[in-house]
C-alpha cells in the first residue's frame, strides 16, 4: 500500500466570508463632512454613503489612540493599556500602552481563520520604545495579526517627509514634494496594488484591509490647487458656520428635528470682535484645512473605486469611521504654522503667522487651525478632540456599504454605537467567533457587541451603556441618559489641577436631547448622583483609576527604553546605517551639555552629506559637509543658529566634532556652539533658546538626514559621500530630575503664555 500524504491543514475563511475594509479618519468634527451637513464637500464619501448606510450615533474614545486600541481589540481602551496616548505612557497598569496578548486583535483572529490582513497609515499603538531597532515587534502590526504593514508610527508624519516603515523596515520615498509626493496618495497606491495584487493570485481569499491615513491630524499639508478651491469659503466665521451646518443637518435628517443647536462657549472668541488680521489667519488655516479634506476624500474615493473593479466587489464590506475622536483644537486660539511648537506651548503671535502665511501647507509648514474652527466642526455640540466627557469629543460619523447585503437607506441609523462594537461586527460578517484563547492565550471577553443587524433592521437598539475618559474629561451613557465632567482643556498641556471633587457634573436626556444642550443636573440631583455612581462602578470594572490630568509633566516623566539598552547611558558610538531611530531611543541631547566626534574620511571638497541629524522642520539638529565645509545648524522652531567652518577640509582622515555648552539653570535654556575639526575650534555660535521637549516627529539619523530635513540648505537625505567610521557622542550628566523638569516647565510653560 501506497503512502498517502497528509498536508497540514491552512485556516480557510468561511463559505461566503466577505472582505472587509475599515476606513478610519483622523480628527474630524461631525459636523465637517457635506455627508453629515458640514461645508466642506466630500464627494466620494458622500456617494458611498449613497449607496449605503450613515450611522449618527458612532462613539470614540475623544483621542486617536485609544481609540485605535478599542478599534482594533474590541475592547475598552483602559483595558488594553490604552488610557491614553503612547508618548504620555506612564507605569500603571492602563496606561502603559502596551496591548496584552489578552486582547488580540481582530486581525489576529481574522488571520487564524483565513484572511489577508493589511494596515495601511497610521499606528499610534506601539510604544514609543518599542519602534526602534532593537524592537521588540510583537506589538507593530505585524506582531498583532497583520501580515503587511506600509506606514508611520506615531500619532502624525509630514505628510512630504514621512516617517515611513515597509512592516518593521525603514523605507524612503522614491521622490521629494517638489515631484509630486505626497503620503497619502503613496499609500493609496500601495493599498490598491496590494489588493489588486492578492485577488488575482487567491481570488477566493478574503482579505481585511485596514485603511488609517494620517488626515486630518494635523499637519495639514496639501498643495494651493487643491487649497484655493476654498478661498473666501469661509469668510461667514465660526458662529454663521454652525447655524449653516446645523440647518444643513435638520434638512438631511442628521439630527432630529428638536435638536437645538448649542451656545458659543466662553472660550471661543465671537467671530465679529475679531481683527481683520485674525480673520485673514484663521479663515487662511481653515481653507487650507478644507484643501486637505478635498484631496483626502479625493484619495479614499480612489480606492473606493479600485473595490468597485474587484470581482467580488458586491462582497466587501466597507466600514468608513469619519474620524477617531472630534475636531482638533491643539491648534490653539490662533492656529500656527508650526504644531509642534505650539504642543510644546509655545504658542505664535498673528503677526509671526502672517509672515509666514505665503508657505501654509507646504514642507516648511506644520499648520493647524485655531480652535474656534474645531468647536465649527464638531455642530451641533460642544467641546472638542481629548474632552472625552462631551459628544463634540467622542461622536463620530460612519457609513457602512455592503452591496450584497444592505440596500440604502436615506434615513440614518442610531443606535448608540461606540468603537468596541466594530470588532465583534466584523467577527459576525465574517461569520467567525471570538474564540476564547490566541496563541494559547486566555481572551478577556470583547467589550462590545456586534451591530450587524442594524444594516437590515432600521429599529436596533443599540449599547446600553458606555463610559469615556481621557485625561479626566469623563461622562457615562446610561439608558438614554449622560453624566458629563469636563476637566482639562486640550490646548493648555500644562494644566494638572487635580481636585477632582470638585468637577461640575452635567446631566442630559439624550433620547430627548440630541445634542446636549439641556442640561438637568440641578433639576435632577437624584438622577445625576445615580449616574456618577454608574460611572464609579463602569472606572472600577475597566480599570479607569488612577485618574491622572496631567499633560507635558506626564510627557516628561521616565519612560522604558529600547530594550537591551542602558538608560543611564551617557556614552554612545554609532555607525553609518544607523537611521530612523526614534527620539525617545536616540540619545538624549536636550536640556544639557553635550559632545560629539565623529571620525570620517574627506574626499575634499568634493565632500557633500549629513554626519548625523535629528528631529527635522519643526525642530532638531544637523552636522553636515556642504562642499567640503562642516556646518552645524540647531534648528529651534525655525530659528536657526548655524555655525560654519572658513574653509573645506582637505581629503583624508579627519575628527569633526561639535561641542554644545549647555547654559543650565532649567529647561530649554541657551547654548554655546563650537564646531571643531581634529579638536581645534573652526567656528562658534550661539542658541539663545533650545528645544525643551520633542524635536517633532522625525527621527535620528547618521550618515543622512531621513524625511524632513533640518535645515533647507540641503535636500533630504542629502547622503554623506565621503566615509564614515563611527560617532561618539558624549552627554553630560542631566541637572534636574525629571519630576523637577516636570515642575520647571509648568512654571516656565506658564510664563511663556502670558507672555504671547
């Protein structure tokens, strides 16, 4: 008798598995989109709509990371580490934002049944420790289920320079802005090759697709074509704004017909007291906003139309997630052309925007808009992005097509949905289940339950309860009702009051109250203790406590470090080939004295290229050859102190260093520059100020300066021709503690505030 053979056995996806893409926007305000009443049009979102369903009762967390995790695990953010954001990553329990194997993914358990599965863009859900070299990967895409990954880690990338990754390896675009590039179109692209690619060699695998750009988190980069579409567009202001939209939404049947439309606040400015100068900034930053919106929804109509062509296009199932959290108002009262600095708090006078105003949304800019436009976007609600106690933070819009199975409905659905239900949706269309171990891991039960009916029943009730916290702006829904304490605002980082007790509890009455603006909390003491009871018990179950508020001084405190590495290092050699190493794993050279020698090899002055750079546009530094003279440019938010030989240096073997003499006293203090050639001074300069915290978000580099590019004397990567052997690079030992950091950049943080 014959052998026969025994192949093991693939995961194969059920009998009529769809494939799945989940679209997943970033900060965008419910009332933005032309789909759900906004005037900034989407066309393509609009259509899709069309021949699908509008959801307008979708919930988020108020904050792209938590959300992503609740998102992605069908879990709440709390219980997957995810309290809050990666780069505020503190040692509790919930807020460490390392996922737990506890909670796979639903790519995980996509894959083990049969699916391809893709992310495409954004990922702010890998520690900022763990994006190095040195790993470890379990927690990228790759390690939590997906088997291809093409985008950045963070929580935004300079949408000309991106901070890109092919899986776990840095890659670089093959062409700068000035030809063209732009991230969002190049990772449209890859996710259409992908596809197309993958259904012609396995047409009858299904694949899941997870489709998050890094629009509309700022910053906002989109070319004038697309800017000036928008020009005098907005010119009405923020208040005639809202009244359009919230018109607009009665009309389309968004909102229902006794919603009113909620008051100016106090902390928006009224449109008519404003200047003619601040009128020209704020609607020039919000145009500019709306170009991006263009073009994005140009970019997803592109691959929304590449699934059209599949031959199982009626079979996909498209979820599009009209933003992670609400408009942003990190922009500030003003808006700038520099986010990065003005996240740091240091905010732009309308003076230093306007003289700058010429280069909105291109490569030298980050732009944001000011926050009067956030609380525009976010009709008919109050609050913004981060201020996860109110609908304005936490109620996105959603559309849902699925050709072979849901028939279009003009009339929204609204059930209560948040984020932690999609997971078990998406297991029921694909008609898997949940199981309950990964990997030999025991699962913590999904926190969510599916709403697949609700595509062919118009009356499904949706959750029956759900919290929100994020920097200890939290509310509980109940039954209809829901319980709100606002607590920080999202463009002060600074502020930690504390004193919790003595939050001002609001109560609404959703089911009559669509947009919370009655509030009942004094007629109604008896209910609204009820409720924060309610929220008391769902804190205690998701491992919400400890609450913590606090914004910079958590960024500032210890962090793990790249693992195998020594975190009180002060000596460090690199090599040619190191780059895209995270500045939280690169040495750290602010706030302190420092050195640096780096032995190359000349070729005279036919010597071009960087030595070694960090950081980019908004911030960082730069050693470079340029025509055989070494120069070293510290870039303080588009200051620059740039010190520079007399002469080139000859061919063959030289040391050139750079010697940074700290002033002390504090953090972001001034510097003395020397940049020294075989350890004889060749140039000085001075840095009256200097970066405190982060660069931005771009890397640390030897031998190029990768994505943005420090200085615009060269173009990036601006490659180092000659050799390199090794950099040494030498701290000196830090002054403050970082808890005393902490304490000295809230006070100076305040007075620097007061001061513009």
């Amino acid at each position: 008798m014959e052998s026969e053979a025994a192949w093991p056995r693939i995961p194969t996806a059920p009998e009529g598995a769809p494939n799945i893409v989940v679209i997943l926007l970033d900060d965008v305000g419910f009332g933005q989109t032309s789909t759900f009443g906004g005037l900034i049009p989407t066309p393509n979102l609009d259509k899709l709509a069309s021949e699908g369903l509008r959801y307008n009762r979708f919930h988020t967390t108020a904050i792209c990371g938590p959300s992503r995790a609740a998102l992605l695990t069908g879990r709440n953010h709390h219980d997957t580490g995810n309290g809050f954001l990666m780069e505020w990553a503190t040692g509790f329990p919930s807020y460490t934002t390392m996922i737990p194997r506890t909670t796979a993914t639903v790519a995980e358990v996509l894959k083990d049944n049969g699916y391809s599965t893709w992310w495409f863009g954004k990922n702010h859900n890998t520690p900022d420790w763990e994006t190095s070299v040195a790993g470890p990967f379990d927690r990228w895409p790759t390690g939590m289920g997906f088997e291809y990954f093409y985008g950045f880690n963070a929580g935004e990338t300079h949408q000309y320079y991106p901070v890109l990754f092919e899986n776990t390896t840095p890659v670089e675009p093959d062409k700068g802005p000035d030809e063209g590039y732009h991230f969002m179109t190049d990772m449209t692209d890859r996710a259409i090759s992908r596809m197309r690619y993958a259904t012609s060699v396995a047409p009858d695998k299904p694949f899941f697709m997870y489709f998050a750009p890094g629009a509309m988190h700022a910053p906002h980069h989109v070319t004038k074509e697309w800017r000036d579409r928008f020009t005098g567009a907005f010119d009405m202001g923020w208040e005639k704004y809202r009244d359009v939209v919230f018109a607009n939404q009665k009309r389309m049947g968004i909102v229902p017909p006794d919603a009113e439309l909620t008051p100016r606040p106090d902390w928006v400015a009224e449109w008519d007291s404003l200047s003619e100068q601040q009128k020209r900034v704020y609607c020039a930053l919000f145009e500019n906003y709306a170009g991006y919106f263009a073009f994005t929804d140009h970019e997803v109509g592109r691959l929304l139309d590449a699934i059209k062509e599949l031959p199982d296009a009626e079979n996909t199932l498209v979820l599009y997630i009209v933003g992670d959290n609400g408009a942003s108002s990190e922009g500030g009262p003003d808006g700038t052309l520099d986010e990065i600095k003005n996240l740091s708090g240091i905010l732009p006078s309308i003076e230093e925007i306007l003289a700058d105003l010429d280069k909105l949304g291109g490569p030298e800019t980050e732009p944001h808009y000011p926050l009067g436009w956030a609380w525009a976007g976010n009709t008919p609600f109050q609050w913004v992005k981060q201020v996860a106690s109110h609908l304005g933070g936490s109620r996105n819009p959603m559309v849902v097509s699925w050709p072979a199975r849901v028939s279009h409905d003009p009339v929204p659905r609204d059930p209560f949905l948040h984020l932690v239900d999609v997971a078990p949706t998406l297991y029921e269309a694909a008609g898997v289940t949940m199981p309950d171990t990964v990997n030999g891991i025991e699962q913590m039960p999904l926190a969510g339950r599916s709403f697949l009916p609700s595509l062919t029943d118009p009356g499904f009730e949706g959750r029956g309860e759900q919290y929100f916290e994020i920097l200890s702006n939290r509310s509980i829904y109940s039954d209809g009702w829901k319980a709100n304490a606002q607590h920080t605002l999202p463009w002060r980082q600074d502020i930690a009051p504390g004193n919790w007790d003595q939050d001002r509890w609001e109560l609404y009455h959703l089911e009559q109250d669509f947009s919370e603006a009655k509030d009942l909390a004094e007629a109604m003491p008896e209910k609204l203790e009820e409720m924060k009871h309610r929220f008391d018990e769902a804190a205690e179950k998701y491992h919400v406590y400890p609450l913590d508020d606090r914004g910079v001084a958590r960024a500032l405190i210890p962090k793990p470090t790249a693992p195998g590495s020594d975190p009180e290092a002060l000596d460090f050699t690199f090599y040619a080939g190191a780059t895209r190493l995270p500045e939280t794993a690169a040495p750290s050279m602010k706030n302190r004295s420092w050195k640096l020698a780096a032995r190359v090899t000349m070729e005279g002055a036919a010597t071009n290229g960087v030595i070694m750079a960090i950081g980019g546009v908004a911030g960082g530094m730069s050693l470079y050859l340029k025509d055989g003279v070494p120069i070293f440019d510290y870039n303080y938010y588009g200051e620059h102190t740039t010190v520079r030989a007399a002469q080139p240096l000859p061919a063959g073997d030289a040391v050139v260093g750079v010697e940074f003499a700290y002033d002390g006293g504090g953090i972001g203090k001034g510097a003395d520059v020397t940049l020294t050639v075989d350890g004889a001074p060749v140039g000085s300069g001075r840095a009256e100020r200097t970066v405190f915290a982060r660069f931005g978000v771009d890397t640390f580099g030897i031998g190029e300066d990768t994505g943005q590019p420090v200085t615009t004397d060269y173009r990036p990567p601006f490659r180092f021709t000659g050799t390199i052997d090794r950099v040494d690079i030498q701290l000196e030992p830090v002054e403050l503690a970082p808890h005393d950091a902490a304490k000295v950049h809230e006070t100076e943080l305040r007075a620097v505030q007061r001061r513009e």
